[in-house]
C-alpha cells in the first residue's frame, strides 16, 4: 500500500465528530510528536506542532489549520427501543440509512441506520419529513437494555473503513477533513529535510463543522503573522458539475474572494507554478464556510489563505480523493514555506 | 458434515457475505456445492442454476419432501456508462430504493469497489431535501476502472455477528440457504428429502417453479426470510400490521399475497412446534410472497407450507435477524420432518386432496 494511503487509513481509525474528537488526536500526536520541535493541546482540544525555522528572532510564523473534526451524530432519544439522532453539522439523511454505525455508550453498541415501518398502501416516508430527519438507529436491542447501555447524548458513530478505489482513490467516511490532516502531516515530514526562516504552527482544529472554534481559539493562543487552512472542496463528477466543483486528480485548489488575502494567493500560485504543482483557482465569493473565516478576523485580523482538495460525494460515507491530491498540497505547503522570506510580511502588497 | 454451533454461524457470515443478484447466483451455487459434496446422496445443478441435493430415507415406502430456499436477492444491474468509471444501473427485484444514495456496492464478476454518491448537502438548493430518484444515481468506480453492461451490482457485504443478532445484507434468503444445509445433515426414515437451493425467487419465483417440475414432490416446505416492521410506525399510528416480530420464533405462513397455505400441513407445523416447545408466530397474512407462489402451481399442484426468519429492514443494505429465531426454525423444520418421516401416508392423502 502506498504511504498516503497507509497514513489516511491509520488517520480514519477513528471517529472524531465536533466537540469529541480526542480518539482521533490521541492517534495523530505521536505523528507530529516524531515530527516538530514542540506539541501542545489547546483548551478545546486542538493539537499544536512547532517547526521551529532558522530565521533571527523574533521570527515571524505561520499557522497551517486543518480542522481534525468531521460531521456526525448524536443520540438524541430513545422510541419503544429505537433510537432518534440529532446531526453534529450539515448532514443530508438521505444518506444515511443503511449504514452501519457504533453507538458510544457505556459500551460500544453496534447498529444500522434505519427508516421506520410504513403502514401497508401507505407511500413509505423518506429521510426527512419537511425539514426534520426521518431516520433511526436500531441495535436490535429491547428498549430497557438500550436504555440500560445508551444515553441521549452518545456519539455514534458510520462503522465503514475507508477502502481504496481504482487509480490511486480512495473512499470512505470523514475524508473531509483527514485528508487536510494527511497534507499537513507529509508537509511536516518534507520540511524536516528542508530550510525554511519563518516558525510553522501545524494545528488539527476541533469544531469546524459546527462553529469554527478551534481554529478561532488556537489562532488566539499562537497569533501567528499569516494563517492558512487546509480543508475539502467539491469535487466534480455524475450529477456534479458547475463552477462550485473541481476535478478530483487536479490538484488542490487555490481560493480568491474575500476571505484570503491577495498577496498570500499570489505567492501561493507563484509557487505552485515554479513547481509545477497541478492547480485550479477556486473562486469564494463570499463566505468559504471553513476555518479561514475564523482565522482571517482573530485579534486585530490576519492576512489568510485557503486551500481545498478536492472531495466527491462531500459529507457522505462515500467521500471519494484523489491520494495525489493530498501529495501536490503537501509538496505545495512545503514550497511555500520554503519560499517564504524572512521580510515576507512586508513585501506582501496590498495592490500588485 | 456436523457442524459445530461456531461453524454455524460462520457458514451464515460467508453466505450473506456473497452477493448473488436473481440471474447471477454463482457465488452462492459455489458455496453450497462445496458444502455439500460428499455429505449427500446426489448433488446437482439444474437448468436455471438451482442446486439440487437428494438425502434418501431408509424405508421402503418413502415420501419425497421438497425443501426450497432462495440463492437469489435483490440488487442492481449495470446498462450504460455515462463517462468512464460512471455506470448507470436499474434495480433487479424489490429493493428498498429509499437506500441508495450514499452507499458502497460491488460491480460485476471482481467485485469492483463503487460508491454510489450524493450531492453535497452545502449545494442543495434552499429548501430541497435532497431526495433522488434512483434513475439519476450513478455508481462511480473511480477512472480507469470499467464495467459490463448486464453485470450485476449490490451493497457491499458487512456481515456482523454479535449478542445473538445477526446484521447483514440478504438475511433474505441466505438465513434459509444456511438452514437447508443444516437440515440436510439428518436422514428421515421414510423421507426423500430433495433441497432446492432456487434461483431467481425475487424476480418471480422462477427457479423453484422449474425444479418442482424437475422433481414432482409430494409436498413441499419453503424456508425464506420474511420482514418484521416491529417498531414504532412511521406516522406513529398503532402498529397493528407488524407482519412479524423479532424474537417471536419462526414465522409460520397461512397466507401471503400468492398463496394460500395447504392447512393439513400449517398444522403438522404447529403441533411439531407444540410438541418440542418451539416458540412460533403465524406471519400475518399480507403483502410478500415465497417461492409457494411457483411451486404451488407446478405440475397437477403441490402442498405447501412456509416458514420464515423474521428480519427487520428487508432488501436494505443491513438487515437484522435474531440467532434464536434462526436456531428455533431449524429445530422446528426438524421436528416437523420427523412426524412427517412417521406417517409416511401424509403426503399421498395431500396429494389426493383427501
């Protein structure tokens, strides 16, 4: 097995929805551990790594965000033994039953994600009923024992591993945004045998489906000089086709809109065509509903960037990526640390 | 052939496991061949694909019994490819459409990983719900990978066996496959015992009707899976058409939507249950059917009687079945068996409809 996939496999062990995601940092900290010179836990959780560069102090930094969290669900009641869920982000039920998942409760209970009965004649109701999900988790257990082992509140969780799909794909559940973390891992591994001035803060946020609040804590505690985040974008295929979408295979996508800064994408694209780094430019023209927002309006405000690769079939348990996608946007991290100078801040123009 | 309660167990996984789509059973006839050879007095592969193995009784005047479960289960076939790795499918039998979006499948002979995707909640229009009509769901292989037109497709297996629940894809009819293959391991006095593993049950019960024909028994037991929509309802009405229920034991058949049940032998059934203390319901008489509806009408008519394995979530991806319903319909079958092996007359009086 190729190492990228290797690395994301070992990345999606785990379920990590908002607000729960230490299984998933408990697996990715002795990576970064191996990897920078100094790794902390923000108070929501958030996990820090310190590649410290060689510049003169004070040395300016940058921060690369990458939200750790994925969308999820949530045990929200129990019906004669069945059990109701409320989404922990932007879930689309229509996908969901028919899924395996655990329930975290006093014990790991498996289950299937379900749709109820419907009378006989009557048209069998779908996911969503107006706008309230539908859909039920059954762990074929009787109502006291399901009470017995699970309470509202529990986690659960699509029990589905990711398997790999012809030409280097691969597909599976929360690669949005595991796939952001896998890029920034290889990013720390290549600059350990490269020279960069600028100190670089790699950060696994928590809550980004839901709030961006792990990277507008973290992006508080470090305040760094630049921010960038590395999250998931559209990907184009059967029934997806327009401007929101990009080619899965193409390379990552560089944002331009006002959430990122225009010198910072200038670089950005500079480098990547230095280095022949396949790209498209992914136009954001408002909100990039992703940790950018957040990073871009912490303390007095940052120059940001946003990079995406591209992911089919988003929010599903059916992600699909390209594994060279996650490589071209750890070698484009890289190049671009590398190339930042130590009087960066002050060549970044406001108007070229 | 005795097989241990583990084994059991582990020759359901590998069954439900298979994929088989009606019309493409190989991976299932491959399996139960090879389970059987050597355990049975004839072993063979009929016309359709039906496997059929022959356990002879002993005495001198014998009954031939049929015994029926279905390889067959609903899914998916290929019929275009829009681009390369984009296939266009229709669906083969009743399966629950309502599953479709946001699942794994497997393609044709080599079991081609695909996913069949959704568009992501964020670009759903204000207000739409995101519900698709099967005909636009593509299943994607990924580029550079290809299927057959006519290949067939269906949920990726994930078979779990676990606090004596069984969650799995086609309960329906690998519970009954796997149930014919425990029953073949006794002999019956005064029994010919002839086990039809049928194909094409979901698209019309065709594999069994031929077979009936094939083999012209005095009578026959079908084993299928039947649904139990047990829970709460989804317009919260009182549930008082639960068809059947988890944990209730076997399902025993009077009526469906095909057949009316021979009474002579939904009562030989009945009292073998009370006679060994097996825990029984009778299946309410509604929609569905089994693969009676073929053998029924076969030749000058056969009697049947049917007993399923109640399974919730039926032609889903996962389904949930419980071991001790399974457990009781084997016990039940063999008991049933063995009062029919003592009045070896039975199926002739039947027959003559006395």
């Amino acid at each position: 097995m190729n190492a990228t996939a290797q690395l994301m496999g070992e990345l999606l062990a785990a379920e990590g929805p908002s607000g729960r995601e230490s299984e998933v940092v408990k697996i990715l900290e002795p990576m970064w551990r191996a990897l920078a010179n100094r790794v902390e836990r923000s108070r929501l959780g958030s996990l820090h790594a310190l590649k410290r560069g060689e510049g003169r102090e004070p040395r300016p930094s940058l921060m690369m965000a990458a939200h750790i969290d994925s969308i999820g669900m949530m045990v929200s009641g129990n019906v004669g033994g069945l059990l109701t869920v409320s989404p922990i982000g932007s879930v689309n039920p229509y996908v969901l039953p028919g899924l395996p998942v655990i329930v975290h409760g006093r014990r790991e209970v498996p289950g299937v994600v379900t749709l109820r009965p419907s009378p006989p004649g009557a048209v069998p109701k779908q996911a969503v009923a107006g706008t309230a999900p539908r859909i039920f988790v059954d762990t074929g257990l009787a109502s006291q024992q399901v009470s017995r082992f699970i309470r509202v509140g529990d986690i659960v969780s699509i029990d589905l591993p990711p398997v790999g799909l012809e030409s280097g794909h691969m597909s599976g559940r929360a690669l949005d945004n595991r796939a952001g973390i896998a890029a920034l891992t290889l990013c720390l591994e290549q600059l350990s045998t490269e020279r960069h001035s600028w100190d670089v803060w790699a950060v696994a946020t928590t809550q980004e489906e839901t709030t961006y609040g792990g990277a507008a804590t973290s992006a508080y505690a470090l305040r760094p000089d630049l921010a960038l985040a590395v999250d998931t974008t559209f990907g184009k295929g059967a029934g997806a086709d327009g401007w929101h979408y990009f080619e899965v295979g193409g390379g990552p996508t560089l944002c331009v809109g006002p959430n990122m800064h225009p010198g910072l994408h200038a670089r950005f694209r500079q480098v990547a065509e230095a280095q022949q780094i396949p790209h498209s430019i992914e136009p954001v023209p408002a909100s990039s509903e992703s940790d950018a927002m957040a990073l871009q309006v912490t303390g007095d405000g940052m120059p940001t960037m946003l990079l995406c690769i591209p992911v089919r079939n988003m929010h599903t348990a059916v992600e699909v990526v390209a594994l060279r996608d996650v490589e071209e946007t750890a070698r484009l991290l890289t190049a671009f640390v590398v190339s930042l100078e130590p009087d960066f801040l002050s060549r970044m123009a406001w108007d070229t | 052939m005795m097989s241990t309660r583990p084994e059991r167990i582990l020759l359901l996984e590998q069954l439900c496991n298979a994929v088989a789509v009606s019309g493409d059973e190989r991976e299932v006839r491959q399996i139960v061949l090879a389970a059987l050879d050597g355990h049975v007095d004839d072993l063979s592969v009929d016309p359709l694909g039906s496997v059929i193995a022959v356990k002879r009784g002993t005495a001198r005047r014998r009954t031939r019994v049929m015994l029926s479960a279905h390889m067959d289960e609903v899914g998916l076939m290929i019929v275009g490819t829009d681009q390369p790795g984009s296939l266009r499918f229709e669906i083969v039998g009743g399966l629950d459409t309502r599953y479709l979006q946001g699942k794994r499948v497997l393609v044709g002979k080599h079991r081609l990983p695909g996913v069949i995707g959704a568009i992501p909640p964020h670009l759903l229009p204000e207000g739409e719900s995101g519900k698709v009509d099967h005909a636009s769901l593509r299943i994607e292989l990924g580029p550079g990978a290809s299927a057959e037109i006519g290949d067939r497709a269906a949920y990726e297996p994930r078979t779990r066996v676990v606090g004596g629940l069984v969650f799995a894809k086609s309960i329906d009819d690998r519970i009954g496959v796997a149930t014919l293959i425990e029953l073949l391991q006794h002999t019956y006095r005064a029994i010919d015992l002839y086990a039809v593993f049928s194909v094409q049950e979901e698209v019309g019960a065709r594999g069994a009707w031929a077979a009936a024909q094939r083999i012209d028994p005095g009578l026959a037991i079908v084993i299928d899976a039947t649904a139990a929509h047990d829970q709460p309802t989804d317009d919260d009405s009182e549930n008082t058409w639960y068809n059947s229920r988890l944990g209730f034991g076997p399902a025993v058949y009077a009526a469906d939507s095909r057949t009316i049940y021979d009474a002579r032998l939904v009562e030989l059934v009945r009292s073998a249950a009370v006679r060994r203390r097996i825990p029984i319901q009778t299946r309410q008489p509604t929609r569905g059917g089994t693969d009676a509806g073929g053998i029924q009408r076969a030749l000058s008519g056969i009697p049947c009687v049917a007993v399923s394995v109640p399974h919730r979530y039926p032609h889903s991806p996962i389904s949930i079945a419980r071991i001790d319903d399974w457990e009781n319909t084997i016990a039940l079958l063999e008991a049933s068996l063995r009062i029919l092996s003592r009045t070896p007359a039975a199926s002739t009086r039947a027959r003559r409809g006395v």
